[in-house]
C-alpha cells in the first residue's frame, strides 16, 4: 500500500491464464491508518548554494535565482527522479530471488525515516513540503554498502536528487534502492548476494551530508524498508502467504531482526563525519 492510501482505496486481485483471459474481483479488506512524522527544515542560503554545487546538470531549472533553482530541484527534479524509478521497477525477474530477511547497514544511526513529512522554511516563510520515499542510515564516511538480498543489478548511476544511486531487482516485483554514493563496485546485469558489497556511501544527489538513503518497493510503490529488516513482519506477511509455494528459510524468527542494530561506537577523528538528513 502507498503510504498515502485513503482508507476508501479499493483493492483487487486479477488473474489471468496462459491464453490471457483475465478475470478481476474484489474483496472485503480494512485499512488502518499510519501516522509518520512531520519535520520542518530550515534552509540557509549556505545551504542552498551546497545543494545547487552538488548539481552539474540544471538543465531546465531557473538559475537566476538560488531559491527558485532549489525548488526546481526539491520539486521538479524529485518527480523526474521518481518517475524514472518507477520506469525502472516497471519490471522484474518472475522468479523469487531473494530469501529472508533484509540487511540493514551495519553499524548505523537512523536518521530520517519512511514517509516523513517535511516542510522547507526560508527567512521563517514555508517554501515547499515534500515527503521523504526511504529510510537514511548514516555511519561513518564512505561506510561500505551491502545488498540487501539476493537479487539482480537493474540500474547505477546518477539518479537526480538521489545522486549516485543501485537498484536491485529481487524478483517477483520487489526492489531495493541505495543512494547518496560516493561509489558503485557493481554493474547493470550483475547478480548479487545478501552480504556482498555493492557500494560505498557518499553525500551525491540532494544530501546534506554522508550517508545512505535506503529504499524499497513494491512494483512501482515506495514502501516501509523497516518492515523488510523484520523476521517477524516477513514471516507473518510473505512466509506465511505464499505457504505450500515457496519454503520459509531455517531460522526466520524475531531474533534475526536487524532493525534494532546498535549504531556505531568507534569514532575515529579523520572519519567520523557523522552523515546529516537531507
């Protein structure tokens, strides 16, 4: 479900066969309504003018006005970054690559999280809301990046306000995202395994500082990563679901969540930029 759905959003299940006939129905369900937080964000000509250098490309936006070109990238670019993840999650491997529970970077703070509501203030005057499609994890500086799960290298490169950015194809229409990089060590095509290291992160794309901004969806929909991070929330909503299709992997319980996983201790003076929200 996107994380917007009204509570009168109408659901189906379609099925179609080998010949391509096609049948939809729908069914009783219940929506309970999520409340995410909502953050305000003071911007600062410094950090307008940071955010337009990480930019070589303003190509379309207003430069002859700094607030104006911020904008443009807070808003016009963002909907272009999103369309063009939604272009690439447009398709996925049928077959279920992926098992288990999700990594979650090792050693790291969460920073902002799923669906945060943010109002941007200029001078104490609001300027723009936008909501945040991921979860940031923030370590230390170029902290190496894992894959998730098992899946299937379906993009790298410079992706708008994500900056640098990998997205994973894990099958079955799941995919992971990881962005702001410094660095990518994987190309298109190549197939992963939880654990390998894929990436390492950076500030790239709209950042206000080292760190990850990790996604998931679900086909061409931004969903809670936090939820695939959770033995429990997996066995209960995928194992339990595709019982007598797929075979739930040994182990898969509550204590292999990862989403309580203690942020980093070690501070070394040359590398403990600590990574700040976008």
């Amino acid at each position: 479900m996107p994380y917007n759905a009204a509570d009168n959003e109408q659901l189906y299940v379609i099925a179609q066969d080998y010949a391509g006939n096609e049948a939809k129905a729908s069914f009783w369900h219940k929506i309970f309504k999520v409340h995410f937080r909502q953050d305000k964000v003071t911007v600062s000509e410094k950090f307008i003018s940071n955010v337009i250098n990480n930019f070589q490309d303003l190509k379309g936006a207003p430069t002859n006005d700094p607030v104006k070109t911020f904008l443009w990238i807070n808003k016009d670019l963002r909907k272009e970054s999103n369309d063009r993840i939604e272009k690439v999650c447009a398709n996925s491997n049928p077959q279920m690559l992926w098992e288990g529970t999700f990594l979650r970077m090792k050693r790291s703070d969460p920073k902002a999280l799923f669906a945060d509501s943010r109002t941007y203030l200029y001078n104490g005057q609001v300027i723009d809301q936008q909501v945040h499609l991921g979860q940031d994890l923030a370590s230390l500086t170029n902290s190496p990046v894992e894959a998730g799960n098992n899946g299937i290298v379906v993009f790298t490169g410079d992706l708008g306000i994500y900056g640098q950015t990998v997205i994973l194809d894990h099958g079955m229409g799941l995919f992971s995202s990881y962005s702001h990089l410094s660095r990518t060590d994987v190309n298109k095509g190549d197939r992963v395994t939880r654990g390998v290291q894929i990436a390492v992160t950076g500030s790239t794309g709209l950042a206000g500082g080292d760190h990850l901004h990790y996604g998931m969806m679900v086909g061409t929909t931004f969903v809670n990563p936090k939820e695939w991070w959770d033995a429990k929330w997996i066995k209960d909503n995928i194992y339990l679901n595709l019982k007598g299709f797929v075979q739930t992997p040994t182990g898969l319980d509550a204590s292999s969540d990862q989403s309580t996983s203690p942020p980093a201790t070690q501070k070394p003076e040359a590398t403990n930029e600590r990574a700040k929200k976008r």
